[in-house]
C-alpha cells in the first residue's frame, strides 16, 4: 500500500529493542536443536500459540523461558544478526540494542559468550550493512541491586563496547529507587543511563527514574500523562520516551491501539519515539509499528517523518551524526 511504501522510504531509528525480544520461533527452535535441549512446546506452531498475554508478567514468563537455549557465542551473534538484517530490510539506519546479561549469568553462560556475539553481529552490521549502533545494558530490576552491582562488575573488562545501562522486567514492586547506587556506579563508570518506567508502573516511577536514578530517556513512559507537573517537565527538559505501540497493544497497557495517547504526547510537545521493544513476541518490527500506528491514530505523513526525527534527535549519535541523518 501507498501507506507502506511511505514507512519504508523513511530512514528509521530503533531505541528501544531487547534483542532477546527478536528471538524468532523458527531461529529458537533450530538453536534449541542444535543446543539439545528440549522446549516445553513440540513446534513453533504450539509456541505461538502461547503468545497471549494480559499483561508485563505473562510476557516476561515466557521470554525468559525461550533465552534459555541461547549457550553459545554464536547462539548470540545468530539471534542479533537476525534481527539486524530484518531491520535493514525495513530502513532502519540506526539502532540502541538492549541486552539482559543476568537472563544469561543466572543460568551460567559467562558474561563474555554473550557480549562477544552480540558485538560481532553489531560489527559486521556496521560495516556490512551501514547500520550503526549504540549497546544498552539493561539491569533486571526483579533481581536485587546487589545482583546488578555484579553484572557491572562483570561488564568493566567491556566498557568500551557498552554505551549505556538500563532498568527492565517487571516494574510493579521494583521501583527505580531500589537501583540508586548502581545507578550511580554506573553514571561514574561513563554509562548513559536510561530506564523502563510509567509502562505498568504509576507517574510516580518515572519521577524516581528521573530524580534517583538521573536517567537520559524514558522507555515507555505512557503513563506520564497523567501527572501534569510530570508532563511540563518532559516537554521543557526534552526527555525523550521510547514508545512500543504493539508491545503496549499486546500487554494490555492499552486495550486497542485507538486508545494509544501518541498523538496527545506529539501535539502536547513530547519527544515521542516508534519502537518495537520485543518484534518476536509482539507482532511487527519497525515498519509493522509505524505502519499499525499510523493506521489507528490516523498519522500523516508529517507526524510520520517528525517521528521518525525525533528517532534521531533522541538517539545517542553525535550532533553531527544525527544532521546529517535529518
Ligand atoms: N523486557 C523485555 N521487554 C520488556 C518490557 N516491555 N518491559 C519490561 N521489561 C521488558
Ligand atoms: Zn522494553
């Protein structure tokens, strides 16, 4: 359609995608076979057909379960070159990549089996496909912050190939105070920081986010709306929400994609962001989101191109970098 064709003619950024999240059933099952071991589903049929949540947690449940056959360096380059080409595909000329270290860590694949893959599929995208990058490691914040000090640790011999740290999983009953001090620790070993909040979680953990953990951007931040103060503060100080329309469409953050305040956010002056956040899991990439988006809120083709803007002027490129992009 002519809507499409639009969508991919517009060179596009990704700033909120869990590369686990891009974990494809097929690419899960062929991996699981060569890993030998058993999925609790007998084909990618039955896998899919778990894809049903009603909200963070029942997704959470089932993306830790489907990481759990990634052992291998290659295991890793194999999922995030998958991914890369597939947003190629789409236009997408940048991306910020988080990875969750401790999904791996916990069940003993050592820190650097998976950063090594992650990175040489980042590499070669650079250089093969003119993507650039940016490396976000995210804390999980179910675990204790002690837990999320260790994975700092672990990631110091590293810190070149890692831009940023942030702050996911399930975010009712973990707020962003419970990580001040590696958050800190973090922003003292150079990390950009950013976190998931005001996605389940009320205005008052975007607040903390902002306060406490003194974070760059805002993964979702749906929820900011409803705290004016909140909301002026955003739009004055420029803080950038990445927004993933079908993971809030497929968790249940909003009950169609009508409802989603987007276009509020844009009209108000908000940096909003199209993301795709966990594209295996909830139904699209990059095109598939602007494309659903666009077709719900009935987006022009101006509010189409200054999304995609603001993709760049929220990114973590250089100023030159994002001119010459926009
Ligand atoms: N991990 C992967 N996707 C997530 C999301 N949407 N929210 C919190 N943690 C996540
Ligand atoms: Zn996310």
């Amino acid at each position: 359609s002519n809507l499409l064709s639009v969508i991919q003619g517009i060179p596009k950024t990704e700033l909120h995608l869990h590369i686990e999240g891009s974990f494809e059933p097929e690419l899960m099952f062929e991996i699981a076979k060569r890993n030998n071991i058993a999925l609790d589903y007998d084909s990618v049929e039955s896998l899919k057909k778990a894809y049903k949540f009603n909200n963070l947690q029942e997704f959470l449940d089932i993306y830790y379960m489907g990481a759990q056959v990634l052992l291998h360096e290659q295991d890793f380059f194999d999922l995030t070159w998958a991914y890369l080409t597939k947003v190629h595909s789409q236009n997408v000329v940048h991306v910020e990549v988080f990875f969750d270290p401790q999904t791996h860590t916990d069940r003993g694949v050592a820190f650097d089996v998976v950063i090594k893959g992650i990175y040489n599929a980042l590499e070669k995208a650079k250089k093969e496909l003119n993507i650039s990058y940016k490396l976000i490691m995210s804390y999980l914040r179910h675990l204790s912050e002690e837990s999320a000090f260790q994975t700092l640790t672990s990631a110091l011999p590293f810190k070149e190939w890692i831009d940023g740290v942030g702050l996911d999983s399930s975010e009712l009953g973990n707020p962003p105070s419970k990580f001040v001090n590696v958050f800190e620790a973090s922003a003292k070993e150079g990390f950009k920081l950013v976190a998931h909040a005001g996605e389940e979680g009320p205005a008052e953990y975007i607040w903390e986010a902002l306060d406490l953990l003194k974070i760059d951007r805002i993964d979702h931040g749906n929820r900011c709306l409803d705290d004016e103060k909140l909301t002026q503060r955003i739009i004055d100080q420029q803080i950038a929400l990445t927004l993933c329309p079908l993971s809030n469409l497929e968790l249940k953050v909003v009950q169609k994609l009508e409802d989603h305040n987007l276009v509020t956010m844009l009209d108000k002056g908000i940096l909003a962001t199209i993301n795709s956040d966990d594209p295996a899991y909830f139904g699209g990439y990059m095109n598939e989101n602007y494309f659903e988006t666009a077709k719900a809120l009935h987006l022009n083709n101006d509010q189409l191109k200054q999304l995609a803007i603001n993709g760049f002027k929220a990114s973590w490129l250089t100023e030159t970098e994002k001119q010459a992009h926009i």
